[in-house]
C-alpha cells in the first residue's frame, strides 16, 4: 500500500490524525445519531421554511441512520417519512458514471475512447458539436464542448407541455450542428447531454437500457429498495415538491396533480438524472461507491480526480460524474447535488471519516433563488453536527458582482457553470491514509480560498 503523505495538506492531515486516533465522530450510539439527526433536520426545516426533508449517514461498514422532518405534503398534512421518496435529480449522474467506469475496468470499453465509436452510426452524429474529437472521459467530466440542451427554447416548450414525447436522441437533437463551447477537453462546462450521450453508450454496449444496466449492477446488489428509474408520473409515495416562482419554465407550484401523479414526466430527464430515491439510500449508495466496495480502488482513484469547476470557487472541482469541494473542516469531500424543479438534493462522502451524509428537500424554493449558497450552508450544518472535529467555523463570505453571478449559477444546479470555458487546472496528485485505505485529494491552492 502506498503510504506517502506528504503530498496531503497540513488542514487534511490534521482532520485524519484526529479521526484515526478518536475513531469515527459519531454520537454515542445509532440511537443517539438518530436522535442528532432528527434535531437538526426539524431546525434545518423550521430555519428556512422548508415543508420537509430527509436526511441520512451512511458507513462502509453498514450503518445507516435516517431521520425526516417536516411534511411530504403541506395540503393534506401527510408527514415526511426517512422511506418517503424524492426526485434525485443529477445526483443521479453518479450512477450512470459509475456504470460507464465499472464497464471500463472490465475493458468492455475504454474511457479514452472516442464517442464516435459508440454513436458514429447514428446518422446525426456528425451534426454534434465537437463530434470528432469528443471522448467518453470527455463527457463524464463535463469537458466535451457541448451546449446544454435544458436551454433551449423547444425543451422549455415541451417541459410546460407535459415533457411526454421527447426522447433521448430528440434531445440531443437540440444542439447539433450549435457552436462548441470550446474545443473537447480544454475547458469545462455542465452539461445534462453529454450524460443523455453517456446512456446511449452504455446501451449500445450492454444491449440493455441505461436505467436497467444501472439497477443490474448497482441498485439490486446493494439492496437500494427505495431508489428506481423516475421513468413514470406515478411514483407510489413521493413527496409533493413545492416549486420556485417564478422559474424559467413558468411551473405550476406543486408537482403532483389532485391525484398524485407528477404534472410532468420524469422521464425526460433519462440519464441526465432519472432515479427517485431516499436519502438512505443514497447515503448507502455513497459510502459504497467512495469505499470502493462496488469498484475497483483504481476506478475510484479515476473519479475522483479532478479539474477546476469555477474560477469563483477554487475550492470545487468536478471528476468523473463526482463534484468534488477540496477544503471544508471536515477535510475534502466527494458527491454530487441534485436539482429538478421542486426537489433538491445533496450526498456528500467525507474520505477523514469514511462517512456519507445525504439529505433531500421537498422544494427549490428558498434554495436555488437565494443570493447565498444555501445547499452549501446545509451540508456544512449536518456535518458540522455528524463528524466532531476541532476545527473552528469561519463566517461564511460571500461573493457580489460577476464573480457572484458565476457562484449562483453554480449552486443552482449542481456546480453546473452554463456560461463560461473555463480553463483546465492540472489534476491533483492524490494520496491514501496508511493504514486506511482511504483516498485522499491534495490541491495546491489555484488562488487564496474565500472566507
């Protein structure tokens, strides 16, 4: 085992010392979590108006503790529930990227390859943007070109119509023969396509449909009973999510009908997101995919490599379908969030504490609308409550202007940055914890960190 240090930041490796010599920071017991838990998700709930919310810790080695507060429905009362299910959105993304690593290593494909071995047969292909140079890894992180197809004028259309006819390759259909946003690999720029792309490989490469590759080797071996492809208008159970106005899609403010199925169809997602799911379950699903209990430790390392999301925010970076923040109290973390008009999300695994906290929230509103990153300030509350470290908070410091257009946008979906190519940053050198096995990040700081 490699067992080199010295490349780990003087901040990480004092949050690790900590964690190795007092053993996980949890309360004194599951029961005494659960409880924790439970507090803070009612005062998260009460402090920001939410109707509800989920949220759960997860562990490698099987612990699992959920709790919920608030209401799935405020109309009708009904109670949120840890097993009442949500819209994960783009955390979905972490699922169809680890389908395409996990064939990777089992050299059913290369991520190096170009797409056009994949998707050169379609006869739109050579419409796509950057269509000769576009790799797989290019497209997992978010560094093909490609414009987004949730900004055209023809999805709004059809989202506010219903969102019934539309199709992966319809969708895709949006932005060919579109400008590049820059040549494939030299900047980055989120983009949901990219991943519709990503679900059409892996069709043509398992012969099965991208949700069903998924469920196959990830969500029925690991007992993910809660989570499932959001490929329907009814989903037994699932919360009513209060939607932002106004919103760019001019949305009603709720998502379920007098009936309870959705007003519009999930499916239109595919795998730019496309599972319903629980906080536990995700949480579960984060602590076995950054453990490397579902892949191979090198594929992980892969992941979780990274380049720089924002020049807003040095602290972010984005790997393989994993949004990587490189500098919290708690040492670095690996994720993702999740946003659909009326339901956001967050799963966030923290390597020094071998821990995952997931949550989920029944609206966007208050959340996506606001001048602060308020997903951030969430996370860094559960955690701030789950891991006990020393160290001490900083007020939060916000940014104005341009720099803070680029901060909102990125928190608004998913450090999603529509606007703007950003130049590449060398990927950091990467090291473990002796004796841990644990994957550790070290970023030499690009510019002096905010707060």
């Amino acid at each position: 085992m490699n067992t080199r240090t010295r490349d780990v930041p003087v901040s990480t490796l004092a949050v690790i010392l900590l964690s190795l010599a007092t053993g996980p920071g949890f309360a004194a017991s599951p029961e005494g979590l659960r409880d924790a838990l439970q507090a803070e998700a009612a005062a998260i709930v009460r402090d920001h108006g939410l109707p509800g919310m989920t949220v759960a810790v997860a562990r490698p080695d099987g612990l699992r503790v959920e709790a919920a507060a608030g209401l799935a429905e405020v109309e009708t009362g009904r109670v949120m529930t840890p097993g009442t299910p949500m819209l994960a959105a783009s955390i979905g993304k972490t699922f169809v990227a680890a389908t395409v690593v996990a064939l990777a290593a089992e050299g059913k494909l290369g991520l190096d390859d170009p797409l056009r071995r994949w998707l050169g047969d379609e006869d739109w292909y050579g419409r796509l943007p950057n269509s000769e140079t576009i790799t797989l890894r290019h497209l997992l992180g978010h560094r093909a070109g490609l414009p987004d197809h949730v900004h055209e004028p023809a999805f709004a259309a059809a989202w506010q119509a219903g969102a019934t006819s539309l199709q992966p390759r319809e969708l895709v259909g949006l932005v060919l023969e579109r400008e590049p946003l820059f040549p494939a690999g030299e900047g980055f720029a989120y983009s949901d396509t990219g991943y519709l792309l990503l679900g059409l490989v892996i069709e043509q490469v398992t012969g099965a449909p991208w949700e069903t590759a998924v469920q196959q080797r990830f969500i029925e071996p690991l007992g993910l009973a809660q989570t499932g492809p959001s490929n329907t208008r009814r989903i037994p159970g699932l919360a009513n999510g209060y939607v932002s106005r106004p919103n760019f899609l001019d949305l009603p403010p709720t998502t379920l009908d007098q009936d309870g199925a959705l007003r519009w169809d999930p499916a239109v997602e595919a795998s730019g997101g496309g599972f319903y799911s629980t906080a536990g379950d995700l949480a579960s699903w984060g602590a076995a995919l950054f453990s490397g209990t579902v892949l191979p430790p090198a594929a992980v390392d892969d992941m979780v490599g990274g380049v720089a999301a924002s020049d807003a925010d040095p602290d972010s970076r984005y790997g393989l379908g994993v949004a990587i923040i490189t500098t919290s109290p708690w040492g670095p973390s690996y994720g993702h969030r999740g946003w659909i008009p009326g339901y956001t999300a967050s799963l966030r695994f923290f390597p020094a504490h071998d821990t995952t906290i997931a949550f989920m929230i029944n609206t966007d509103a208050g959340i996506i609308d606001q001048e602060r990153p308020v997903m951030r300030e969430i996370e860094e509350r559960l955690a701030e409550k789950v891991l006990h470290t020393v160290a001490a908070k900083k007020k939060p410091r916000y940014l104005s202007g341009a720099l803070f257009e680029q901060q909102l946008l990125l928190f608004r979906q998913i450090f999603i940055l529509r606007r703007a190519a950003i130049p590449i940053r060398p990927r950091p050198r990467r090291a473990r914890v002796p004796g841990s096995g644990t994957l550790l990040t070290s970023i030499k700081p690009i510019a002096k960190p905010l707060g």
